[in-house]
C-alpha cells in the first residue's frame, strides 16, 4: 500500500509542492537578509557623511574661520611715534651736489655716473661740522671710500651721517655718548678717497627707519637759503688770497 501510494501521482505532486515552499522560504530569508544588510550599510554611509566637517546631508557647507576674542593687529590703531627731529645746518657753506638715488650724476673723481646718496656742503678746508640735530653717537669709523665719518642716532628712528672728516675728531668724542644740536664734531678733511678730486665739502647722509632720505626735506625754508649762498666758501677763499 505504502509503495503504490508513494508511486501515486498525487504524492509526487505533494512532494513538489513542499520542495518548492521550501525554495521559496529560504529565497523569501535570504532577500530579507540581504535587504537588512544594506539597510545596516546606507545607514552606516549616511552617518559617517554628517560626521564630516563642512557636511550635511552630503551637500558641502561653506566654512567659516574660527572666531578669536583677540583684536586683529592690523585693527589697533597706531601708536603715536617721536616725530624726526628738524635738522640744523651742519656746517657753513653752499650746497655743491644734491641727493639723487634714482638719477645718476657725473663723479669728478672716478670719471663715471653714478648715485649720490646725500649732499655735499662745499664750504672751506678745516671748516668746522657740527650735530644737526639732538642724539647719540651712533658709530665713529673710517670707511675707505669714504674717509672719517660719524653716525648720529635721533628720535623718529632718523640717522645723520657725516663723511669726509679730518682724521683728528672732537675731542671726548666717543660712540655712545650724547650730542647736542651744534656740538662739534669734528673738522671738514679730504679723507673720502672716491670724492677727493671735489672742492672741500662735507658729505653728508640721512636715514629714517633704515630708508635712504635726502636730508634738504628735513631744513627749513631758512637754512636751504643759506646753502644757496656761498658766503663761507668766498670768504675763506678771500682770507686765503
């Protein structure tokens, strides 16, 4: 009886039906496990992509610099500075080359153009050079194109140079010491060996704040009419003759 009912038609089409409910079940699982295993996995993306910076949603957001309680530098206002101080005629004379750093200018001496940074003051040998304004003795050395000189500090960050000395400066004159406006320092020589073929004269420089200047700016009105007059030089070439 088994066997015949296991060889019957309605068996082999019961048997189907359960292999087939059992294909359907395991296809039915594995889809739902594949379905919560990309849930898990967008969830996942989604969440690592707000936790970037300058993300949301994934549309990138514009970034903002960090908000400091400090006061930007370039917002306080300047501090007020000593002012450069206005300069004193150096020694009596009449100017004989003025600044020029962009135009060169034809040198007696070396037979070429070049820069002048400064002016030359021709006045009388020995004629004597005094500060042209209040400071420091900077430095005392001899350069060797251009003889004995002496540096002064001032406020403003301002430096007069004095160039062409005498070898023999004034005397108690050190570096470090300070000058008074019209203190001595020294006498007009022929030591600046690149400026020796030109009349005796003092060469004198400026710097405010490391910057070459030309030191005329710094006169006033009265002392550049002195310098357009050669009273010093004519009387001393008087007295000479």
């Amino acid at each position: 009886m088994w066997k015949k009912w296991k060889e019957s038609k309605l068996y082999y089409r019961l048997r189907q039906i359960r292999v087939n409910r059992a294909v359907y079940l395991s296809s039915i699982v594995i889809l739902l496990a594949l379905a919560v295993v990309l849930a898990i996995t967008a969830a996942t993306n989604r969440a690592r992509r707000n936790e970037e910076p300058g993300q949301t949603g994934g549309v990138t957001q514009p970034t903002h610099p960090p908000v400091s309680d400090e006061t930007p530098t370039g917002g306080e206002p300047d501090l007020p500075t000593a002012t450069v101080p206005e300069l004193s005629l150096p020694v009596e004379g009449k100017l004989a080359k003025a600044h020029s750093a962009d135009v060169q200018v034809f040198s007696q001496t070396m037979q070429d153009f070049r820069v002048h940074l400064g002016i030359d003051i021709a006045t009388a040998a020995a004629a004597e050079v005094f500060a042209a304004a209040d400071g420091t003795v900077q430095k005392i050395w001899e350069d060797p194109m251009m003889g004995w000189c002496v540096a002064l500090s001032h406020s403003g960050d301002c430096v007069t140079v004095y160039k062409n000395l005498a070898k023999d400066l004034a005397e108690g004159l050190t570096e470090g010491m300070t000058v008074r406006q019209g203190q001595l320092l020294g006498t007009v020589g022929d030591t600046a060996m690149v400026e020796i073929a030109d009349e005796p004269h003092l060469h004198m420089e400026m710097t405010v704040k490391g910057l070459q200047m030309d030191p005329l700016d710094y006169f006033s009105a009265a002392v550049i009419a002195t310098l357009a007059e050669d009273t010093a030089f004519e009387s001393s070439v008087s007295e000479g003759k």
